[in-house]
C-alpha cells in the first residue's frame, strides 16, 4: 500500500535549534525562549530596519529531534512528510546575499533530513524571493542538485502579488524543472487590522491565499504556465467556496478582462489544496469545485492550529467515498511530485 504522505509539515533547521540552546546567533536570528514558553526570534542587524523582530509561538514540536519527530508521525498515522521551512521565517526583508546565504543554510539542511531519512522526508525548499536571479538559481539547486520536491513561498513578497512580471520567472523556472510550488501565507498584510482573537490566522492566513490564487487566475499567470504544480495551504483558504462571485466578476467586471482567458472555476481544476478545513462540508465543497484528485493531504505540523490525527479524521468523513480518502490520503500526491521522483 502506498505511504500517507503530509505535504504540508514545517520544520526548523538544526542550526536554530542549536542556536536556541546555545544562545549564540543562527543567520543573524536570535532564538530565545522565554519562561513563559514564548519564543522570540530577533533580527540582530546594524541596518536601518522596518520590520526588527519577528514573533512565533513556541511549538515543542519545532524543538523536536528527528527521531520524536518519526514518532509523532506515526502516531498520527502519517508516513512521510514533506519538509518546508516554519512561515515565520519567510526573510524576503533581507538584502539579497544576506538572503541567498539564508536559504542555502536552511535548504542544505532540509537536504541533510532527506537523505538521512528518506523513507520518511522529503523537502520543499525556502527561495531569496525578493530577487529574481537569485531565486530561479535558488530553484534549480533545489531541485537538480539537493533532490527536493518543490519551494515554500509566501502567498506575496513584501506586498508584491504573484502575478507582478518581476516574479514570473520564479514561477516560470519552478514549471520548467516541474517543481511544486507550495504558497503558504507568512505575513499577513490585513494582521494590523485584526489584533485579536487570533483573526490575523483563522481570517488573514486563508485570505492571503485567496488573494493569491485570484491573483495568478485574474492576472493570466496561469494561463502562461499550463503545466504549473501549484499547492496552496489551508484548504486554498476562500477560493473554492467563492468560486460563484470569481466567475460572476469574470463575466460582468472589465476588472478582470484581458488576464484569465477561461471562468475561474476551470483553473481551480487545475491547483492542488491541502485538506485543512476542520469541517467536513468545506472539504466536501473543495471537491465537489475543483475535484477530488486535487486535494493533497497536509497537516500544518506542527502548528497549533494543525489538523490532528489527519489519517482518522479523513478516514471519519461519511460524505466521502473510499476512492476520495484514499485520493487524499495516498494517491494524488503522486500526481503533484511525479515529475521529481517519478512516483
């Protein structure tokens, strides 16, 4: 029987653990944890800086050793996990050598998980995308020399949408060398507007990756790019349930002329959407829009806001037929990572 893989589980490199230990800096990050089990990571620069610290909350499970972390999985029924870098490490504010030297650190280590274990990771990697040049080279390594699947991207680059001419030859290099790009919102843009109830994730992250599919369909991206792997976190976050006002827009607003040449329901068909609802009548609709063989199963791992024992929940849901669950749980990752590992 073929694995149950989670291709959405983050991870952070061993040189941060160490760091958090150790007190010493990893990358110009400082990693400090508080008594109050709150972690911070800081920014040590001497540059003039908009953004001088970053906040996540402390995980155990990002503290975790490999071998916790195989048992984690296993008692959440999940074989194999695709490694991507925790989002609140997205570095897009660096300068560019400053980011190439980030990325390259954190993908060699990712490299370094795959090959030890690699009946049990594999590994999206983390790209310099605040430069071009740098990205697609970021891209080719990752794939045709450390072996990894895809990249992790946020859902935008310091406000800068997918579908702006810089980035396109990020996307265009990732189709080329059939990589999967994985969006996952990092820094919410709408965060400021919503400071309680923790609505900067359970609105802002699957907003921002709304806006991002509406981009890359509105702006002809995918057009361009036919034979794109695109994954999006979250369950694509509002895209699939507000299918009906996208192809609606589509037909009545010169807005959103001369981009997509198709409705948007017919590039939804298209994408790959990771199972992360929490209900079951949104999981239903994302495959009742965009089709069964779309849905990938991912966890969010291991986040709090992850969905637990993915392998019981999934196999729970009685409006899904057997094929769908074994679609999500096993199959269709085949289709979204063939192209790399020829499954």
């Amino acid at each position: 029987m073929k694995p149950v893989i989670d291709a959405h589980a983050h991870f952070l490199p061993s040189g941060a653990i160490k760091a958090s230990k150790t007190g010493e800096l990893w990358q110009g990050l400082r990693i400090e944890v508080a008594a109050n089990s709150a972690a911070g990571v800081t920014r040590v620069s001497a540059r003039p800086t908009t953004e001088a610290e970053r906040t996540f909350r402390r995980i155990p499970e990002y503290f975790q050793t490999p071998e916790q972390r195989l048992a984690a999985m296993k008692a959440s029924g999940v074989d194999v996990q695709v490694l991507s870098l925790t989002p609140a490490l997205f570095r897009y504010d660096l300068d560019v050598d400053d980011a190439v030297a980030f990325v390259r650190d954190v993908n060699d280590d990712l490299h370094g998980m795959t090959t030890r274990w690699p009946d049990s990771f594999r590994g999206f990697g983390s790209l310099p995308a605040q430069d071009t040049d740098a990205s697609v080279a970021e891209i080719e390594r990752c794939v045709t020399k450390l072996g990894l699947d895809g990249v992790m991207v946020d859902t935008h680059v310091n406000g800068e949408d997918w579908d702006s001419p810089r980035l396109f030859p990020i996307l265009q290099a990732a189709e080329a060398l059939g990589a999967v790009v994985f969006f996952h919102p990092g820094m919410q843009r709408v965060a400021k507007l919503w400071p309680r109830y923790h609505l900067r994730n359970l609105i802002g992250n699957p907003l921002e990756t709304t806006v991002v599919i509406a981009s890359l369909i509105f702006g002809g991206v995918l057009d361009r790019l036919p034979n794109a792997k695109m994954y999006f976190a979250h369950g694509g976050g509002f895209a699939c349930a507000n299918v009906g006002r996208f192809d609606h827009g589509h037909k009545v607003r010169l807005e959103t002329k001369g981009g997509a040449q198709h409705f948007p329901s017919e590039y939804l068909r298209r994408l790959y959407f990771d199972p992360i609802t929490m209900n079951e009548i949104a999981l239903r609709t994302i495959i009742e829009v965009a089709g069964g063989s779309q849905v990938v199963l991912g966890t969010d791992f291991p986040a709090d806001m992850a969905q637990d024992r993915p392998y019981d929940w999934i196999m729970s849901l009685s409006s899904l037929s057997d094929e769908e669950k074994q679609g999500i749980l096993r199959n269709n990752v085949s289709q979204l990572l063939a192209r790399r590992h020829g499954s």
